[in-house]
C-alpha cells in the first residue's frame, strides 16, 4: 500500500533524482526563476521551500546553516545568497516561498512547462506592476530611443535604395520595414500610454 507517500520519482532512482533535484534548486536560487517540466517542479518546490527553512533556522548557528545548505546546494555562491538576500527577504514570511505556475507546452514533446519562483524576486514584482495598470503599458525612454533610431536608418536606407540600380526588391522590404517602425512611433504618441 501507497497510502500518503508523495515522492514523485520522476522515472529515475534515488541518487540521479536527488542529483537532479539539487541541479534545480541551485539554478533556482541563483536565477530565482526557472523554466522545467511541471513534474520536475511539483517535485522540486518541497526542497527550494526547505532552504529557505534551514536558513532561517535560530537554533543553528550560521555555520551550521551554511553546513547543511552546502549539503543541499552544489555552489557556495548560490549558499552565500541564501543567507544574504533570500533570509531578509522571508524573514517575516511562513513557508510557502516559492510558486508554480503553468507557462505551456514544450515544441518537442509537448510536454507541460512550469515557471517556478520565489515570491518577491525581480520578475514577479515587474509581472505584478505590469497587471496593476492592465489599460496601461509601460515603455522606457530607450524604447522611443530605438524606433526613432530605426526610422531614420531606414529613410536613408531608402533614399540609397532609390539611387542604386539593384534596390528594387530591397526597396519594398525597406518600405514595409519603415511603415512598421511609423505605426509604432504613431500608437506611441496618440495612445495615453505612461513612458517611463
């Protein structure tokens, strides 16, 4: 009987799958966000939640906590940010640090894709600015910087295009080219959009 046993074993034996399951739980605590199939990131979030648990740990000294998550993760770069940035950031928080969610199906073999996170990282509060102002998008300077640059790369484009006698097929592509970066520039301008 299998009552309450909730190891998922993901196809591999014991020491592959812990392997693997460290693999992923450093790239997650380096990047903070990662891309893995939903089955490796069911089985994953258990671990990425107990590092952050060990390192809040007050009975251990910081040696200690440093001991054990070296005993989790592979590089003591990923331990030194534990202790440095996620621990101030959780300090507060009561499990529950990391998020799964849904992002597709992989091309190849279609398999279910998971983004997993820790809840406070860059991305998810960039993600949760951007559902606030739902009407409104957001577009840096450098953005308006760029098209204005492409505009008038391809006007010269064009007025050389023009003068040569092999432009014509380079002259439609630069045509399009140039009424895309336009109706760009135009919705930009007309739209009550806030540029940042």
């Amino acid at each position: 009987m299998r009552h309450g046993k909730s190891l998922l074993k993901l196809g591999k034996k014991s020491k592959p799958r812990k392997r693997l399951l460290r693999n992923l739980v450093t790239s997650l605590v380096e990047h903070e966000r990662i891309i893995t199939t939903r089955a490796k990131a069911r089985a994953m979030r258990g671990l990425a939640d107990k590092v952050i648990s060990i390192a809040k740990k007050s009975s251990l000294t910081l040696e200690q906590r440093k001991k054990w998550l070296m005993g989790i993760l592979y590089r003591k770069d990923a331990v030194d940010k534990v202790i440095n940035d996620l621990l101030p950031r959780y300090e507060a928080k009561k499990g529950n640090y990391t998020v799964a969610r849904h992002s597709g199906y992989r091309k190849g073999d279609n398999a279910q894709m998971s983004i997993v996170e820790y809840h406070g990282n860059n991305y998810f509060l960039y993600e949760q600015e951007g559902q606030k102002d739902t009407y409104k998008g957001k577009y840096p300077d450098f953005t308006l910087k760029i098209l204005r640059e492409e505009a008038s790369f391809f006007t010269e484009a064009l007025e050389k295009a023009k003068t040569s006698p092999d432009g014509q097929e380079k002259h439609k592509f630069l045509e399009r080219q140039l009424e895309r970066v336009q109706r760009e520039l135009a919705f930009l301008d007309k739209s009550e959009i806030h540029i940042a």
